[in-house]
C-alpha cells in the first residue's frame, strides 16, 4: 500500500501522460476534442480512474467514448512507458460530469437572480397588507392602577398566624 501523497503525485503524472499520448499516439480526430480533467489512482496503485471532458454534442461525447475504449491498450502503454514504476495500473475512462453540472448551477443562478430583479420590480409601488407597524405594542391601562399595593386594601387573614407552630 503506498502513501496517499504518492498516489496523488501519480495521478497527476498519469493525467499528463494520457494528455500527451491523445495527442501524439493516437491517430483519430475524434481524440482532438478530448481534454483530460483529472486522474485519481488507488492507493495500492493498481487501478487509475481518468477523467475526461469533450466539447462538442451527444455525437462527439459518443465518439470520444469509443476511441478511448478503443486506444485504451496504447494509452497504458504509454503510461507505462513514462512511469517508474514496477506495475503499469490499469485505465478507466469516466466523463467528467463536472463541467455540466457548473453549467446547471449557472443556469438555475441566473434564474434566481431574474426572479430577484422581477420581486424587486413589483415591491417599487406596494404598500403592506395591514398596518405599516405590524408590530404589538403594550396596551396602556388608565385603572389609576400604578404598580403598587396597599397594605391595609390587601391584608391577608393568613397574616399575624405562626404555620410552623402547629
């Protein structure tokens, strides 16, 4: 099992190396719109996921997709020619689904943002549905009530009466 930094270190040298041999080992303009995102190896480095964008439509996607299955042989030759080490990990190809969701979040962002401007827009002229303190405020009581009791009015029959007595 090798150290996490060293796999790191690897997954980004198998990503320059797929870059390369794309643009130089293969021999189909298919593999031209494909750009190499990122690359991710186990830790008993065995195993490299590679991970893949392509511009253009479903066609150019569908495309790209083949030609890696179908170079994926020369590719980890190529890695393994470029690598020190004494195992050449086998390549998986992912599409990179990041950018598409970048571009979703974009989208649904600048929805909410119209929805502000329109929001704002409509609250320019509006007035409040009730009053323009919708707030409770403490009732004011004229009983001549001030806070205070009067001993004589509030006499207990209980006063003057010892309980612990009994």
């Amino acid at each position: 099992m090798a150290d996490p930094a060293r796999a790191a270190r690897l997954a980004q040298r198998i990503k320059v190396v797929v870059a390369e041999a794309l643009r130089k080992a293969v021999k189909d303009e298919r593999a031209e719109a494909i750009t190499i995102t990122d690359a991710r190896v186990t830790n008993d480095l065995q195993h490299a996921t590679v991970y893949y964008t392509v511009l253009g439509d479903a066609a150019a996607q569908e495309g790209a997709r083949e030609v890696l299955d179908a170079k994926k042989g020369v590719l980890r030759r190529e890695v393994g020619r470029n690598l020190t080490i004494r195992l050449t990990p086998t390549l998986e190809f992912v599409a990179d689904e990041v950018p598409v969701n970048a571009s979703h979040v974009e989208d649904l962002l600048r929805q909410a943002r119209a929805r502000d401007e329109e929001v704002a827009r409509l609250a320019v002229g509006a007035q409040h549905a009730g009053d323009a303190d919708p707030y409770k405020k403490p009732e004011s009581h004229d009983d001549g009530f001030d806070g205070e009791f009067d001993d004589a009015e509030h006499e207990s029959e209980f006063d003057g009466v010892d309980v612990d007595s009994e």
